[in-house]
C-alpha cells in the first residue's frame, strides 16, 4: 500500500515520451538536462530500441522520485513556478490527462501511480507521445534553432547563433536503422515501434519543424486512422499559423478532437519581429479559418522572452477580446533571450502591466497565467546580468542587420530603459554587417 499521492507526481513519466527531431528522448518538452545512460551517453532512437528508453533506469528514477515526494533535477522549471505559486506545466498536464483519457478510471494519475509502484515502476506504454517530426519550416523565429527550423538551419548569421546551444538535427552516423534516413521516415520503427499499439494510444501532440508542411505527418495519422485508433485519440499540433489547410486536415474528424495550439508572441509588429518572416495580417485570416474546423480546439501557445515582456498585457487582452484562450511560458532557451536577463527596472514595468491585467481580467485562468508570470519577474532579485544582456545585445543587432529589422524601432523604450539601468547598449555586432 502506498500514501497520498505526492504534490511532486505529473502524469508524464508514466504516461508520455517525447521524441526530438534528432532522435533524442525527453520526458517532456520543459524537462531540463535530457535523458543521459550511466555511460556517459544520450539515449537515442537511433541507437536504442523504444521499450529500453521508456524502462530505462532513467524513467524508472524519475517516477520512484517523484512518487517519494523527491524534487527532480529536470523538472526544475515547474518546481520554480509552483514555489511561485503559478500554475505550472506539471498542474496543467495533470488536469488535461483526464479530459483526453475521457475520465477513465484505470487512466487516472491516482492508478497510473499505484500500478507503477507494484511494478517497480516499469509501465506499459506510451499512452501519449509528443513528436518533432523534422525541422522544416517557413520561419525564423528568433528565439528558434536549427532543431526545429530548417530555414534557421541554412541561416548563417543565426546558426551561428544557435549552434552554441542547441544539437544537431542530423542522425547519428552509426546507427540501427537500414540506409540515412531519418526516424520519421523509417516505417519500421513507426509502426514496429513507435505504434505497434496504436490502441495504448490516447494522446498525439506533433511539433516541426512546422507539422503543417511535413509530409510524414500525414503517414502517422494514417496509420492511426487505418489502424481503427484515431477515435479514441485526441490529436494535438503545435503549428505557427502560416498555413491555413494541410493535406492531412481531412483526416482529422477521424480523431477523438483536434487542439491546435497556434504560435503567437505579440501582435501585429511585434508577433512580426519575433516569428520573421511571417505576417500579422495572414496570421489573423488563418485563425478564422481554424475556428472553422468542426471537431477543432484553438489555443494560442505564447513564448515569454525578452522582446515581448512588456507588451504581454495588450496581447493578452487581444486574444480576450476575440475569445482565444491562451497559455504562456517563459523562453528556458537560450538564456539570453529569457524576459529575466533584462534589468530590474524593466522586470518590475512589465511584472507592474501584467498585475494590472490580473486586476481586469475576467478568466480566473489568465489571471492565474499573468500573476505567475509577475512572480517569476519580480523574484529574480536586483542584480543586472551584464554577461547575458551583452548576448542579448549582440544577437538582436545581428539579426537586426541581416533581415533589415529594428529592434529600436519596434520598442523605443526597450532599449533607453536598459541603458538608463546601467548597460551600455551599443550597435556592435558579431556576425553580421555593422547597424548604422
């Protein structure tokens, strides 16, 4: 027999896997550090069969910790925000299993957990995976790398960029599979492997790159579809609003329910500066046509970082005004773009807009989403980053350079307010042309 469930429990670790572009499981898109073998190595697709990743030493550690009331290291980033008192991805997830598994009692978190335990918390499964099926795509985000953007991949000026923190997207040179093709494209681990139980599956969550042009997104859902699965399946993607109607979309009524968390970090201008090359006006025409899909849920999926900071609170009441629910999380990477590099008097403006917001807003749930985002600016203490804004600087003039933007023309305040906190911000740039 087993206690109360620990508050330290989120349904992931027994229920889900994440698998990256380039081969490389996750618990979740939020867990920090990766999956590592006592080796020294990273488990891999490409090197190890699926039901080793998902009873690896590494789960099973994860789900006896958490069960214990352990903190995980990788789960540091909910950790952070419940001890701020927001609501956390862990809080989120825990409550949505229940609406994707339909109430099911024997898919509870409650019973997943006890059937873990009396089986050394080795699990059946996976009942959800979240998939990055390659990294072609049409943007250039800012805050992106060539991991999920194969624009950025082939950019000179931000590869450089992002090479330093992120991995490749290319497959191991040695690895399982029969010729060079990636994960998603060998149909022997994906329905050997990947859904040799299609039935096991409740939950489908598909990134990109942008999953709206990747061919092999239409291969996986056909596969559930002819499988007889789809209709207990909910279906998920997260897309970057550029394409209003992929080949695959009539396949969708075959699924349980469609969520379609679109990308959005500001509006007009500044969603057009973050998400370069992409346009306010079409992305406006292309959620309308979203909301016309009969069996579909729109959200809006915003990434807080140091460009959109200040002006969350008009976005937000944006999306209010046109009934878009919305969810938001701070940027973890890379840390020069995290809203918490900007210096104190900055952080305690936007912490000052988005309490403001809390007053007026309606949605116990936004906020819920806008207080937690306060907290987690107002508790990074006074000291300004000198290192990281310098990073900061740097990227955006070289960004600024190359696609003809500006950052000072975009937000006149920004910059005046960080150098009045002490930071001489400057046009210097590294690896493009020099600002004038």
């Amino acid at each position: 027999m087993i206690g109360p469930m620990s508050d330290k429990v989120c349904v992931l670790p027994f229920t889900h896997l994440h698998i990256r572009s380039n081969g490389r499981p996750q618990v979740c898109c939020a867990f920090e550090g990766g999956l590592w073998k006592k080796d020294g190595h990273h488990w891999s697709v490409y090197g190890d069969p699926l039901d080793a990743i998902w009873n690896s030493d590494e789960m099973v550690t994860i789900r006896r910790d958490m069960v214990e009331g352990k903190e995980v290291a990788g789960c540091e980033y909910c950790n952070r925000i419940e001890r701020l008192g927001g609501r956390s991805k862990r809080m989120a997830e825990n409550v949505e299993w229940a609406a994707k598994t339909g109430g099911d009692e024997l898919l509870s978190v409650d019973s997943l957990v006890r059937r873990s335990v009396a089986s050394g918390y080795r699990m059946e499964g996976p009942a959800s995976y979240q998939l990055d099926i390659g990294n072609l795509c049409n943007l250039k985000c800012r805050m992106c790398n060539g991991l999920s953007s194969s624009r950025i991949q082939r950019d000179p000026i931000q590869q450089k960029w992002a090479s330093q923190w992120t991995e490749e997207v290319e497959p191991v040179p040695h690895n399982r599979f029969a010729g060079s093709a990636h994960w998603f494209q060998q149909k022997e681990f994906v329905v050997g492997e990947l859904l040799r139980n299609p039935e096991q599956v409740k939950n489908l969550y598909i990134l990109g790159g942008e999953p709206f042009l990747i061919r092999e997104v239409g291969d996986v859902i056909q596969i559930l579809v002819d499988a007889g699965a789809a209709r207990n399946i909910t279906l998920c993607f997260n897309t970057n609003g550029t394409i209003a109607r992929p080949r695959w979309l009539g396949l969708a009524k075959e699924f349980k329910q469609l969520n379609l968390w679109i990308s959005v970090d500001g509006e007009g201008k500044h969603y057009e500066y973050i998400r370069h090359p992409a346009r306010w006006s079409k992305l406006v025409e292309n959620l309308a046509e979203y909301r016309k899909i009969p069996n579909a849920c729109c959200s809006i999926s915003i990434t807080v970082q140091a460009y959109n900071v200040l002006h969350l609170p008009k976005l937000f009441r944006y999306l209010d005004a046109h009934g878009l629910p919305f969810g938001a999380a701070s940027l973890l990477y890379p840390r020069y773009l995290r809203p918490t590099v900007l210096p104190p008097t900055v952080r305690r403006l936007a912490s000052e807009r988005l309490r403001a917001y809390a007053d007026e807003c309606a949605s116990e749930t936004n906020r819920g989403t806008a207080l937690g985002l306060a907290s987690e600016l107002d508790a990074d203490g006074s000291e300004i980053d000198h290192e990281q804004l310098r990073e900061l600087m740097l990227f955006t003039n070289d960004l600024d350079s190359s696609r003809g933007q500006s950052l000072a023309a975009l937000e006149p305040n920004l910059i005046p307010l960080i150098r009045d906190a002490g930071f001489p911000w400057t046009l210097e740039t590294v690896h493009a042309a020099p600002l004038v």
